[in-house]
C-alpha cells in the first residue's frame, strides 16, 4: 500500500495576500493539479491532505471533480513543516508500506518521477527527487562576501516527492520529536537514524509555487504537459 501526504499548511507569507494552493491556474486552483497526479495514480491508494480545518470545504470540492473512488483523508497543518508531517503520519493507514510525501504547491511533477521514487524507496528504504546544480554556488558567512567556492558537480537541490518506507520515516520522525531537532525537509529526519536517502535524478523543472513570479512558469508547465499531442 502506498501512501501520500500533500503538505499544504503554509502560510502563503511571501505571497503578498494571495492564497497560493488556491490560486488560479490553467483554469483550476494550484492545488487541484498537485492532488489529481495522485488522484488518478494507480500507485498510490490512499491521500492525506495536511492543510488548516477552514480550507477542507474546498478541498473537499476539488477532490470530488477527479474520477477517482479515493477517499481525501485530512491531518491538521502545523506550526512548523515537520510538525505537518508528523500530523500527516498520524494518518497513515495500518497497512502502509511506503509514505510519498510531497509539496501541494509543487503541481508539476510526472507519474514517471512518482514511480521512479517510490520503486528506489522499496529498494533501498528513502529516496528523493533531485536536481544537479549547475550555478555556481559560493559560501558566505556574513551575507556580503564570499567565504569559500563550493564544488558544483557534489551539489544536488533536493525537491519532492520525498519517499519512504513507511516504518523508516515514522521511526525517523519519533526521533525528530525526541530529540527536539527542526528539519527544513523530510530526508533530514533519516540523519538523524543513520538511514541514507538516495537521489532520484529529475531533468526535468518541478518548481514550488514560492513567490507570485513563479505562477507564470507553472502555468506555462502545465500548459506544456496538457497540449495534445500531434
């Protein structure tokens, strides 16, 4: 059985106003096009949305427009990422085997980079979709002046889904909570239990929705990837 948590807790703060996961675009919210990749995977068997109690009406309405006979499960957004994921693992069913966990404002994704994650998860128990950087990147310890030149070609940018065996990332996470530590992402938690994360290479763009800049490149996305074929 897989598992998948959409995180869509955020506060929205650099939007200037704007609610990004329901914000339109292509002629839908953001979120309904992060949800229907799940919806409609026949990988995936159940979906836990972690999202504040006043936004479940519409996502409720969202999840009822896909052909899908998927039950949209709910956990509690909270005050810090991890602190969602964990509301979110609460919720995994019983029989779980492996936990996708991924952006509700990261609506680009193929269902080929979904099956790519979860069969490396199986095999090697964590995996994570990832970019190479190609900029150059340089360490500054006071924010005006380099510091030192980092090697590009070890540098990877990490993104979601990040995928689990489901008993690895909950033991991973109870560590997190016993230990009192703060993670930015998911894969950081398997530090903490000597669990490596392997790198699953996406070529292609799979941006979050961060700033109101980046709708236009999303919209032009999924654009893209919904043009009949010739």
């Amino acid at each position: 059985m897989v598992s998948a948590i959409i995180v869509a807790g955020g506060s929205s703060r650099r939007m200037k106003g704007v609610n990004k996961l329901f914000h339109p675009v292509h002629g839908k919210p953001l979120l309904a096009h992060t949800l229907e990749i799940f919806f409609l995977s026949d990988l995936v068997n159940e979906v836990i949305l972690v999202t504040p109690p006043e936004n479940r009406k519409i996502c409720r309405q969202i999840a009822a427009g896909f052909e899908s006979e998927k039950e949209l499960k709910f956990a509690d957004g909270g005050d810090e990422r991890q602190d969602s994921v964990w509301n979110g693992l609460r919720m995994v069913g019983d029989s779980s085997e492996i936990t996708v966990i991924h952006d509700g404002a990261r609506p680009c994704i193929s269902t080929e980079l979904l099956e790519r994650c979860v069969e490396k998860a199986r095999s090697t128990g964590a995996s994570v979709a990832a970019a190479r950087v190609i900029d150059s990147i340089k360490e500054s310890d006071n924010g005006q002046s380099i510091l030192r030149n980092l090697e590009r070609s070890r540098l990877w940018a990490v993104q979601t889904p990040q995928t689990f065996r489901t008993e690895i990332i909950v033991r991973a996470f109870v560590e997190v909570r016993r230990s009192g530590g703060r993670i930015t992402d998911d894969t950081a938690a398997c530090e903490l239990i000597g669990q490596s994360v392997s790198l699953v290479e996406n070529p292609d763009p799979n941006p979050k929705a961060t700033l109101p800049s980046d709708f236009l490149q999303i919209e032009h996305l999924i654009q893209m990837r919904d043009a009949p074929c010739n």
